[in-house]
C-alpha cells in the first residue's frame, strides 16, 4: 500500500467519525437558530417580547411564511453563489502566479 493510500483512508475514517460520534455524544440535545438566541437575548435584556422590525418581502407575497423546503432552497442557492465566487476568487489568484512566473 502507498503512502498516499494510507493517507486517503486515514481522512476517510477521520470523516465518517466526525460525521458518527456527535450522533451518539449529542443524544437529545436541542439546536436552535441564532435567529432565536438574538430573540431571546433581547428579550433578557430589554424584559419585553422581541417584535420583528420589518416583515421578508417573499412573506408579504404570499400572504403568509414560506415552506421550510423552499427557505432551505434559497439559502442552499446563496450557498452556491458564494462558493462560486470565492473559487473563481481563489482560481484567478492561482492563475496569475503562474502567468507571473512564465514571464
């Protein structure tokens, strides 16, 4: 077996343990949003119930919230676009070292 075998099966079993043990070590822990925590947190501070400043554009309409499904969607695209951008960053820079060193 070759070094670089090893090495690629050491990360494969370091991933799928890192994806396994919060499984097991977080049995009925609870995870809220931060849009929750900051909610909360105003409430401690202020001692009166958080009231939304503006409602999202999408939700006025359709007269009502969107589907968890399509926010997930949504966020799923910005996701992309933003990956998309910081790798053409990234390539771009990558690029322009080796034009520099042709020259």
């Amino acid at each position: 077996m070759t070094k670089n075998t090893k090495t690629v099966i050491i990360l494969i079993l370091a991933i799928i343990l890192i994806a396994l043990i919060p499984l097991f070590a977080l049995k009925g822990a609870e995870f809220g949003g931060s849009d929750d925590a900051g909610s909360v947190m105003v409430e401690e501070i202020t001692g009166t119930e958080y009231e939304p400043w503006f409602t999202p554009v999408l939700e006025t309409m359709i007269d009502g919230e969107l589907p968890g499904e399509v926010e997930s969607l949504f966020f799923c695209i910005q996701t992309g676009i933003g990956v998309g951008i910081v790798a053409f960053c990234m390539g771009r820079l990558v690029e322009r070292k080796k034009w520099m060193k042709e020259d």
